[in-house]
C-alpha cells in the first residue's frame, strides 16, 4: 500500500521537474524529498524520473504513474467528502421495505418528499410481505419495515403503530347484499372467502380470523391470493367475498367490486389493521430518523381516503 503522503511528494516533483522547488513546495528539505522518491521507486519497482545534473524528467513510466495518482487522490477526496454527507445524514442509502402501499397517498407522498429533500441519498423502496420484512428486519437488510405486524417481539426492533384503519367486507358487484351497510359479518357464515396466505402475515390473517370467529363461524377459505390488489380482483370475478383494509376500497375495481362497513361483531369496536413503523434501534444510519421525522409530519394515525 503507498501512502497518500508519497503520492503527494511525487506529484510536486513531477510539476515541478525540480527537486529543490518541489521541496519548497512541500515545505520540507531536499534531502528527506529525494529520498521518498527512491522509496517509492523501490516499492513500484521502476523508474518515475530521468535524474541528470541539467534536468528532471519524468520516465514514460512516471508519466504514467502520474495520472493514476492523480486519479487517486481525487477519488479518495470524493470519498471522504461522500463519507462527510453520509455522517451528516445528507447523503447514504436508505432501504425501505413495505406492504403494498399504493393506496396510502399520505405514505407516497411522504417518499417523494423524502427524495426531493435528500437528492443524494439513494432511496430503495422493495415491496414484499409482513413476514419477509420481519426477516430482513433482523437480518439488517432493511432500514425501515412498514409491515402489519410483528409476527413475534424482536431484539433489538422498535415498533410503533404508524396509522390504522377499519376492517371492510369486499363484495362482488352483483352480491345480493351488494347495496346494504353496514353488514352483520354473522350474515356471512356460509359465504366462500378470499384470503391472503397465513404465511405471508401471521398477524394480519390472525386477525381476520378473530373477527369471524367472534361473528360465530370460521371462513370458508376457497382461495388464496398473496397480492391485495390480486385478492380484489378475485373477488370482482365471482370467487367469494373478503375483508380487506379500508384503504383498498379506494381502488378502481369499483364497476367490479363494492367495499361495505361491518357492523359491531361485539359491543366493543371492531380491530383496526394497523400498518406498524419498525426499525433497528442499533442501526445508527442518521437518515432514519430524517424519515421518520417526515412520516410523523405528513401521515395521519388513523387513514382516510385520500390519505
């Protein structure tokens, strides 16, 4: 490895053609100069300079040499100075996993606010599942989760609710019941359902399933779809009813599909589904607080349409 400091002695030589002028320079001796030199010869292995009593000049080599130092030192002061932005919290990746949030405008705007205010940091957004991003969570491959839920309480993550909203019943178009609200779940014993996998949101289908059993049955899954927006269009062709968050009822299946309020199942409220904020408390990445700040000013806790 060659210091940067030889790199520095060897460019004011190579400007300079002149020993004692580059030592000047440098403020430093002549003697302690030319001897860096011969050292960084020894290390290179080749010659940088044509040494006579009349001139210095630089061997092809040298030349050559000193545009890669050149080149060197320039992309070491991009990197500390990249170093310097992403220590301030101006510069960095940051990774946000999520649900599908398509429909939380609040949430979109929120990130393009948050690109728009930090040009130089690389935002990588990846939509997968609760349970994926419970994963990465702990893995570090994230920096921010927005998930429904925690499958189980993690080391090391903290969690808070970032917004909730009510449970609806997805009804094809046609659905006899199609124009009534708010519906008593307990109508629906006998309907077939569509549901997300159990896999892919423990909590999240836990929950759906607690509300039927509190309405006195158990769904009668007869399909299953992973995508939300998949899982509505299943619905809008005839395969069964859903309960979905409230937030997808603002999509545009509306010629297909109808969104009705349940009733209460119980004398107490029915459960929101929440959408939880998570994030490492060790992950020291100073941009995480910057997005967390700007979620706090822009999303509102409980969702309504159009954010």
């Amino acid at each position: 490895m060659i210091e940067t400091r030889l790199l520095r002695q060897f460019i004011a030589v190579a400007e300079e053609l002149h020993f004692h002028k580059a030592a000047l320079r440098l403020h430093m001796a002549q003697p302690p100069l030319s001897q860096a030199i011969h050292r960084l010869e020894d290390k290179l292995g080749f010659s940088l300079f044509t040494r006579n009593k009349r001139a210095v000049t630089l061997t092809p080599a040298g030349a050559a040499f000193q545009h890669a130092a050149y080149r060197t030192l320039s992309e070491l002061e991009l990197g500390i100075e990249h170093a310097r932005q992403v220590s301030e919290g101006i510069a960095g990746t940051l990774t946000v996993t999520a649900v599908s949030i398509a429909y939380y405008e609040s949430l979109l705007s929120s990130l393009r606010q948050f690109r728009e205010t930090f040009p130089k940091v690389q935002l990588i957004i990846k939509e997968m599942p609760s349970s994926s991003q419970a994963k990465a969570l702990v893995a570090g491959e994230t920096d921010i989760a927005l998930m429904r839920k925690l499958p189980v309480a993690a080391q090391n993550v903290e969690t808070r609710l970032l917004l909730d909203e009510e449970i609806v019943l997805a009804l094809p178009a046609h659905h006899p019941r199609a124009k009534d609200g708010p519906l008593d779940l307990r109508d629906f014993a006998g309907e077939d359902f569509v549901f997300t996998p159990h896999a892919l949101g423990t909590g999240y289908h836990s929950q759906l399933i607690a509300l039927c059993e509190a309405a006195g049955f158990y769904p009668k899954v007869v399909q299953e779809a992973a995508q939300l927006h998949t899982l509505v269009g299943l619905v809008g062709c005839g395969f069964g009813v859903a309960l979905v968050p409230e937030s997808i009822a603002h999509s545009g299946m509306r010629d297909k599909v109808v969104f009705r309020r349940i009733a209460r199942v119980t004398d107490a409220p029915n459960p929101a589904i929440g959408l939880y904020l998570n994030w490492n408390r060790h992950n020291e990445s100073p941009l995480i607080a910057s997005f967390i700040a700007l979620l706090d000013a822009n999303v509102s806790p409980r969702f309504c349409a159009g954010g």
